[in-house]
C-alpha cells in the first residue's frame, strides 16, 4: 500500500465518531477509504450506523497534518501500519464483530500462526507464574503462538515463557505502541517483538487509559483460537475476555488453583460455567489442534523425556537456586520430595524452580517432578 492509499486509512479512522463498525461498513460500501472521503454526505448518510453527524464529520475533516505525522513518527520508530484489506492481517481477527481497520505492528505478524491466549491476574501469586510460563513455554514448543496484553503478573509471564520455548508470542497494548505499560516491561517488548509481534490498534502516544483496557482484551481474544485464564479474582478483567471469547466463537479453558485463594475464584467460576479445565498442554492441544487440521505429537512418558542441554548458563545463581539445585539429579524429583529434602516451603520451591528453568538449569515435567538440564 502506497502513503498516500494509507493517509485516507488513517484519516477515516481519525474521524470522530466513525468508530470500527462504521468504518468497515463504509468500506465496504464504497469499496477504499478515498472513495468514503469523494461521496456526498447525502450517499454516506444510506449506510448503517452513519449519522448526519458522522458524515458531516467525514466531509469536513481537515486534520491531515495530523495523518502525516502519525506515518512519518510511525516510520521512524520502525512500526508498520497494517490495514484490514492487507494480506498480512491476522484472519482470525477479521472474524470479530468490530475488527480494527488499521493495526499498529512492531514485528512480524504470520498468517500460518496457530494463536492462544493466556491471560490472568495482574496480582499472580507464584503458583501461578510458575504454572503460566511451563505452560506456555510447553505450548510454544509445540509451534502455538501465545497472545497476551503485557501486563504484569499472569500476561508477563506467558510471554516469558513463549520466550523461553524459542516461540512466538504476540502483546497486545491498551496503548499506543510507542508507551511502554507498565515501564519496567520496556525488555519485554524489545524480545517480544524481536521474535513475534506487539500490536495495537491505538494511535501513537495513545496513554495507557482503564477504558483502552476492554476494547484491547475484545482484540486478545479475537487474535486467538482460544483463551486459558490463569487465576482472576470474581471481578477480574480476564473474566471480561473469557466471556468476549465466547461472544466469538472461540475455546475458553481455565487452570485450576487452591480453594482457599481469592485468585482463583474467577478461574473456577469459569470451569462451573463450562470452561474446559487445564492440567497440562494436552488439555488445550487436543482442543485446538483439530481446528488447523494439526495431530498433537505422541505424548512421552515423564521418565523417557530427554534432558535437555542447556545452551547458556551465563546468568549467576542465588544461594537458593544453587542449594535447591544441589538435590536435583537426572531421575526425575517432585516438588513435594524436594521440600522435605531443602526444608523450603512449597511455595518459595515454586518460584525458585521458575527461575532456574528461565535460567536453563533445570526441567519440569508432569506430575510436578523436576529435573535437572546438563
């Protein structure tokens, strides 16, 4: 697409009270975005859901100065503008009711991904960091594509664990691609869209506002054949894109937690509901899968996986990384035996465990045995 096909992309999107729905269906109408600018204010006026308002809106814009700064700063800092017409545009997400017409992309977006979202808490308790990033690190190495929002706690740690699994992960932003949120996810980004994406439909410096937050998670959902919730409180936003989900057609799937944490009433209102519960990978693949005509690989038993040779033990271990360590060995061990073998709790083993496995000294396997990667 040439700047100057795009600038009427962006113009029109740029239109108060246009919206998604509007857009697409003037599109439609009129075949291009310059052609919506060329018809008459009676002819926009025919089309469902444009006001007198909006086509007064559409014929006397004038901000293109505003257009040409938002290609020139988005060319700049190396962002590509993907429009709803280009072949690159994630076809899943053309299946939503309200599509956004243009996507901000850092990266690279793939037509061929097999996508899932992972989403949860941003006050994620170790349990369920730790079972987030083996889960999606598993997933990744399986070729799965993980969405998430780059939040912190659950949605940070599913790209970490992509990351880990040398897979493919895409961020969506309540943002414009150019605010970093939260701050301290800056190298996030930076490796996320080094080997997958970070998308949003938002205008640059776009700040990262609480009602950005329900139109990104419509985006997360509708990118992804399916959604996991990894632990959210009764009134958690990640309930909103579970339930977004369905709206869609898509799989919702919940991980399971302790009955007695606040952090997992959200996630166990979802399995009463329906949600097909999580244990492991297969749970999910044998879900998914079958939607791309892709035979989940045989599973191996726990005891006959390979260890894997760790590429890189450049990072320094802390004292309770190097004594928990010490106990580990070839044969697989549960997390249960190596609590009473250290004297940790479980709970500090977890978290613990989680480190060493972004580091690549060690390996969990089902059943919550670990062992260790030489």
């Amino acid at each position: 697409m040439t700047p100057s096909d795009l600038k009427y992309w962006l113009a029109l999107k740029f239109v108060d009270t246009v919206g998604n729905v509007g857009f697409n269906s003037l599109v439609k109408a009129f075949g291009s975005p310059q052609a919506v600018f060329e018809a008459p204010a009676a002819a926009l006026q025919k089309i469902p859901r444009v006001t007198h308002k909006t086509a007064r809106n559409i014929r006397n814009f004038d901000d293109w100065p505003r257009v040409e700064r938002e290609i020139e700063l988005a060319d700049s800092l190396r962002v590509s503008l993907v429009t709803s017409d280009s072949p690159l545009y994630p076809q899943l997400l053309l299946n939503i009711y309200d599509f956004p017409p243009v996507l901000y992309v850092r990266g690279t977006l793939s037509p061929h991904d097999i996508t899932l979202a992972v989403v949860g808490s941003r006050m994620a308790s170790t349990y369920g960091r730790f079972t987030t990033e083996r889960l999606c690190r598993e997933l990744a190495m399986e070729g799965v594509t993980i969405v998430s929002g780059m939040a912190r706690g659950i949605d940070s740690a599913a790209h970490t664990g992509a990351l880990a699994g040398k897979g493919r992960t895409i961020a969506v932003l309540g943002s414009g691609i150019d605010v970093v949120y939260p701050p301290e996810n800056a190298n996030l980004l930076e490796k996320i869209a080094e080997s997958g994406a970070v998308i949003t439909e938002f205008p640059l410096s776009t700040q990262p506002l609480a009602a950005n937050f329900p139109a990104r998670n419509r985006i997360i959902s509708g990118l992804s054949l399916g959604v996991v919730v990894v632990e959210a409180g009764e009134k958690s936003g990640s309930l909103i894109t579970a339930r977004v989900a369905l709206e869609q057609g898509r799989e919702v799937f919940a991980v399971p937690g302790s009955i007695d944490s606040p952090g997992t009433k959200g996630t166990h209102k979802l399995i009463r509901e329906g949600a097909k519960l999580v244990e492991n990978t297969r749970d999910i693949l044998e879900e998914i899968l079958p939607q791309v005509n892709i035979k989940p690989a045989p599973v191996v038993p726990a005891d006959e996986v390979p260890v894997e040779r760790c590429p890189d033990k450049s990072e320094a271990l802390t004292t309770d990384e190097q004594a928990i360590l010490k106990v580990l060995g070839k044969k697989p061990i549960h997390v249960d035996t190596l609590a009473i073998d250290t004297g940790y709790q479980i709970q500090d083993i977890l978290g613990i465990l989680m480190s060493l496995e972004l580091k690549g000294y060690a390996r969990q396997l089902p059943g919550k045995r670990i062992v260790i990667k030489e």
